[in-house]
C-alpha cells in the first residue's frame, strides 16, 4: 500500500462529497490537512539550493519573483523567507528551479 492515510481520508472525502453526504465546508477542511508541510530554510540551506542548480542570487531572484538583495539577505541570515517566498523555496527543492520557469 503506497498510499499515505491521509491520501485515503481525501479520497474518501471527495466521493462523500460526491455523494452528497458531506459539505463542501467539511471537504475543505479536511483538503487543507491534506496539503504538505511547508518547511523552513536556514541561510546555508537557501545558499545551497541557489548553487545546486547553478545560478547567481540575481537570477535566483528573477525566478522566486523577488529582488537580488532579499536572497542575498536571506542567504547571510539578516531576513527570512515567509509566505509565498517560502513556498516557493520548498517547490524548488522538492520538484527542481525549473518548475518556476
């Protein structure tokens, strides 16, 4: 079975809903449980994203849609990624850059 349980519960979920036994209020809440963790980047780990795929932060930037000076910060730990920034980091790392392309 490689299926996760919560896989399960969702798909569940959905044919309820089909079904007509349960809201469209309840199978929101249950899909928002559903979706991944959003996993937090120290300065090292932004860095080595950025030079895993061979790019300087300017053009790393154009990528994330944000400005050369917020990577550059991020990567000597003055500032945090948060939000969609945040997101989009983890889009990176577990699907590649050139999802963002």
């Amino acid at each position: 079975m490689s299926e996760s349980i919560l896989d399960v519960v969702h798909q569940t979920a959905k044919g309820l809903h089909k079904a007509g036994v349960m809201d469209v209020t309840t199978l929101r809440e249950i899909e928002t449980l559903c979706l991944p963790p959003v996993k937090s980047f120290t300065a090292n780990q932004i860095k080595r994203l950025r030079q895993q795929y061979k790019v300087s932060q300017p053009i790393f930037a154009e990528y994330l849609n944000i400005s050369a000076s917020t990577v550059q910060k991020w990567e000597s730990g003055q500032k945090q990624p948060n939000g969609s920034s945040l997101k989009l980091l983890n889009l990176v790392e577990q699907k590649g850059l050139e999802v963002l392309a």
